[in-house]
C-alpha cells in the first residue's frame, strides 16, 4: 500500500484521492488511526485492479459483486463513522 499512496494513488478517481487526502490531514479533529486508513486505501484499491479485471465478467459472478457491494455499504452506513456511503452501479454507454 505505501507504493501506491507514494504514487498519490496512481489511476484511482479524483473522488477517492481527495476522499484519502481528507482522511490523511494531520489537522483533521478526529484522525483515524494508520489502520483503518490503510484497511480503506485496500479496499478502494483491491476495487480498482478487480474493476479493470472483471468488466468482461459472467452475469452471475457481476451479480454476485454487486450484492456484496450493497451488503458492504449498507455496513458502512449502520457503522456511520465514514459518513454516509451510496451504491451506484455505473454502465459503460456504449
């Protein structure tokens, strides 16, 4: 993970950086602990290289993602101390 937060989070969406550079400032009120920006930083990118490798993904598998997605972020909120979360399931238009 250092690799790629050294890299400024190489190929990761302009939403997530900025996302991680909040949850990075030293001067936040409430810092999270190294963890838990770590456990995140995984997530968003073990998210980002699947992304890349399933878009050519069977029906039941991709349904099967996006359900533990949901599940995941309906976790996030009941936690609440990421704020609150959305699931957005993104088509390509063509």
């Amino acid at each position: 993970m250092s690799s790629w937060r050294e890299s400024g989070w190489e190929n990761a969406s302009e939403t997530t950086k900025k996302l991680l550079r909040h949850w990075w400032r030293e001067e936040r009120a409430r810092r999270l602990f190294f963890c838990q920006i770590e456990a995140v930083e995984t997530i968003f990118y073990r998210k980002a290289e699947d992304a890349l490798l399933t878009l050519a993904g069977e029906w039941k598998e991709r349904f099967a993602q996006l359900q533990a997605g949901r599940r995941w972020v309906s976790a996030v909120n009941r936690w609440s101390r990421l704020g609150e979360w959305d699931f957005l399931v993104c088509r390509d238009p063509q």
